[in-house]
C-alpha cells in the first residue's frame, strides 16, 4: 500500500509504504509530484517505509520509468527524507545519494519521524516562496 500524508509544507510530497505497492498507488503519487513541480521550484520528498514487501511488477516497471524520466529533472528535488527501520532500505537510500548528488537523501529511524518531516521542509535561504520566510521583512 503506498498513500500520501499529509505536511504541512505545500513543497513537500509525504507518502507511506507497506505491504504491497500497485501501480495504481504509484500513479496517485507521482501525480502529486508532478502537481508540487507545476506550483513550486523545488519539491522534497519525504517517504516513509514500514514492512514494505514488493511492488507488483507494474509498479516497478512504473517506477523505473518515472524514475528515468526524472533524471534530466533533478533540479525541481531538493531533498528527499526516508523514514524506516529497516536495513536494506537504508542502505539503498544510501547508495542513492552517492549516485544522484543533486538531491539531498537522508534516512531517519521511525523514532525520528518529526524530525524528518522538519527537515524535508527546510529550503535554502533564498528559495523560499515567501520572502519573509528568507528573513526579508521589507525596506
């Protein structure tokens, strides 16, 4: 099962794995992306993963290829956070940060939930849609 959750910061894109992924689930997803793409300049993501299983083979081919199509794209990312205890996936976020430098990937345990959330929110100084919010306050 792959559903969105809810954050607070309209750049992010918040999603929680487990059991089996279809690739009716993966679209929902990844139309959420590509609405967060449309409406802000840099998107982060935070993926939370618990007892994930398998996808069905048309949700991974799904994902190879959204995935593939993101490569030319890894300018709208800014940084993506996993939430998950489990080892395989850690090292795979890992391995992922080394081959995609472009996006900011950490992995935080599920005891460390809030803090992830917070730091998938934070933006660079000077990227942030509201100028105040860069510590702008007007001349």
């Amino acid at each position: 099962m792959l559903d969105l959750i809810s954050h607070p910061a309209e750049h992010v894109v918040a999603m929680k794995a487990s059991g089996v992924v279809t690739a009716r689930e993966l679209q929902g997803v990844i139309d959420a992306i590509e609405a967060a793409k449309q409406a802000h300049p840099r998107v982060s993501l935070v993926v939370e993963i618990d007892g994930l299983r398998w996808l069905t083979l048309t949700a991974l081919l799904k994902d190879l290829g959204y995935g593939l199509t993101q490569l030319g794209d890894l300018k709208h990312y800014h940084r993506a956070a996993v939430v998950t205890d489990q080892e395989w996936v850690k090292h795979l976020a890992h391995l992922e940060e080394r081959l995609f430098k472009a996006v900011e990937i950490r992995t935080f345990p599920q005891r460390e939930h809030a803090a992830a959330m917070a730091w998938a929110a934070d933006l660079p100084k000077g990227e942030h849609e509201d100028p105040e919010e860069d510590g702008y306050h007007g001349a």
